[in-house]
C-alpha cells in the first residue's frame, strides 16, 4: 500500500537523521518525507503511463487546450480591460495585485462560465 511504503520509509529516514524537534527537521539537509525508492520507480512508470495514454491522448488532450487558449484569452483581455471585472476582484487588484486578481477570477470560473465569458466578451462560440 502506498501509504504504508511512505510512512514506514519516511520513518527509517527520520530515525536515521537522528532528529529530535520540528526545528531539527526543519534544519535537516536531506528530504526526510518520502516514498521507498521502489515506490518511486513505480509512481515514475504510472506517471509516463498516464501522459502517454491519457493526458497526452487527443481525446483528452485537445480539448484542454482549447481551454487553455480560452483562459489565456480571458487572461489577457482583463488586464487590458479591469473595470470588466467583478467589484469583489477589483477591490482585490488593490491587495494583490491586477496579474494575481486575474488569476484568482478565472481560477474560480467553471468550464461552463469560461465558455460563457469568452461567448459574450470575444464573441466566440466556445466549446471544451
């Protein structure tokens, strides 16, 4: 179980450094949290499985740029266009900044309100 292969690993590790507080660990060198290296092998095989066969496969992968490209417009055509934004994000430009307040609204849009937003602001039919 991986789980397990973490826990029991990640403790030989700390035994081994001999640390004795969150302070020492936090001081300490080396990674002390961390998968076996025959459970890294095999997360380092899923993960070359799964980009080859999921993220990578044009079913998938096709459609998340589309996405992509759409955010990218949205991103864009807010810091061109802030007063576009809601009046909660622009009082957070004022925080945070215009390129972090631009992020943050668009990380919370759903696909569908992507697709909304870039039918009404760049009048293109948008699909996922």
């Amino acid at each position: 179980m991986q789980i397990h292969d973490l826990v029991e690993n990640s403790e030989r590790l700390i035994l081994k450094a001999g640390v004795q507080s969150a302070d020492e660990v936090r001081l300490n060198a080396k990674t002390l949290v961390a998968h076996s290296a025959d459970r890294r092998k095999l997360n380092l095989e899923l993960r070359h499985y799964l980009y080859k066969n999921l993220y990578y496969n044009p079913v998938v992968h096709e459609p998340n740029m589309r996405a992509v490209k759409m955010l990218e417009e949205l991103f864009n055509y807010f810091l061109a266009h802030p007063k576009e934004l809601g009046e909660n994000t622009q009082k957070r430009v004022k925080k945070t900044g215009l390129h972090r307040a631009v992020c943050d609204y668009l990380a919370g849009m759903t696909d569908r309100y992507v697709a909304l937003e870039c039918e009404r602001i760049l009048g293109a039919k948008a699909e996922f």
